[in-house]
C-alpha cells in the first residue's frame, strides 16, 4: 500500500529566503504527485503535479516541486518566500495505475517571518 | 467556472442523531470524492465515485456513514448514528478524471457533542 511522510511539522522562514517543504513517498508502482495548499477558513487549493516527464515541476503562486525517484521524494520549493506563502501545506500520492485511492500526508504548516 | 458547492458549511449534532452532507462537483467532472480531515491531520479519503458508480469506499464506515451520487452529478454524504469522534471537516472534491487534480469544496464542519 502506498504512504506519503511530511517529516516536519512547521517550517519557518523568513520572508525573501527560499524555503523548501519537505515530502517522501511510498509506492510499489510509478507515483502520481501532489502538492495542496490550505489557507485558513479557505478549502485545499491544487498547486502543482508529477505524472511523468521533467522531474521539474512548476506550479502555481511561483512554487515548484522536484520528484526525485531515487530518493522517493518530491519536495516543495520557492526561491524567494512571501509573508502571504504561509499557510498548511499537504503532499499526496496516488500509486498508479493499480490503486486508484490517494493518501495524503499530515501537513506541514509553514510560517514565513516578516 | 464555478467550483464545488457544499452545504451546510457548519452542522452541530448530538451524539446519535443522523446528518447529511450535500456536493455539487464542478460541472463535467467525472470523478467525486469525500474525505474526512480530523483537525491535526490531512484528509483521509471515505469514497469515491467515478460518474454514479463507486470507485473506492475501503476507509468508508459502513455500520454509519453512506453515500451516493444519483445521476452522476451531485451527492450526498450521511451518518447515520453520530459519534464523537465523528467530529471533524467533511470535504468534498471533484477532478476531470482519476489522475487529474482535484478541486475541493470550502467543507462542512461537523461537531458531535
């Protein structure tokens, strides 16, 4: 069965420092990938995906993500991070093609100091 | 494009009374999915649907929780009775196709006393 590890619980940063959330993942097939952002009071909004292809992805609001099979992670990036970047971060896989369920992970919250 | 509609945004029930939960997907979304997010945690998924057939419902609660999607649009969510740790947000989701990503609902929340 497939699983998906959000290690850190909070990450700080401050504004304009690049910042880095951190996911691992495991799949007995290939992986679909996701990021989601929760704002408060606010439901999850899509930020980016691995199907296939460059293993750099980029996304919405200047995030983007590497997948990294030999490592089996896929984490979260942005070069420069805004106060408004913070928010609760959420990973998901989906084991493909034999497993149609998606797991999430836990969350990171990730707070970007002013 | 309007998004996935929810209702009611907010329910309080005690513990043995029933509730439901009502999702309209996008429109043209094939796939709906319900997950339950206990507050400290990320969303657990409870069924999925692929047009008005199920897809997945192996973390769905049979003895209380039940879901169907009628003509393979809207759908509703029940429990049916309550329990206290039933207490959390329910989210609704719909995505194009099974890979594709998924667009959530602002979520009910439930609380159990």
């Amino acid at each position: 069965a497939q699983s998906v590890a959000q290690p850190e619980d909070q990450v700080n940063v401050a504004e304009g420092n690049p910042l880095t959330v951190k996911c691992t993942y495991s799949v007995s097939g290939n992986p679909y990938l996701f990021w989601y952002v929760q704002y408060p009071n606010r439901g999850l909004q899509f930020l980016l995906k691995y199907i296939t292809g460059d293993n750099l992805v980029k996304g919405s609001y200047g995030f983007e993500a590497e997948f990294n099979k030999s490592q089996t992670s896929f984490h979260l990036k942005k070069p420069s991070a805004l106060v408004s970047d913070s928010a609760l971060y959420f990973c998901a896989v989906r084991d493909r093609p034999r497993d149609d369920k998606i797991i999430f992970g836990k969350g990171t919250r990730l707070h970007i100091l002013p | 494009e309007a998004g996935v509609a929810q209702s009611p945004r907010y329910k309080i029930i005690e513990k043995r009374q029933s509730v439901a939960f009502w999702c309209n997907p996008i429109s043209g979304h094939a796939t709906l999915y319900w997950y339950q997010q206990i507050l400290g945690q990320g969303p657990k998924l409870l069924i999925q649907f692929q047009n008005n057939g199920v897809v997945d419902d192996s973390q769905l609660p049979k003895d209380r929780f039940s879901a169907e999607r009628l003509k393979g649009v809207d759908s509703t969510l029940k429990i049916q009775p309550a329990k206290l740790e039933d207490s959390a947000v329910y989210l609704c989701a719909s995505s194009l196709s099974r890979a594709g990503e998924q667009y959530f609902g602002p979520g009910t929340r439930l609380t159990v006393t």
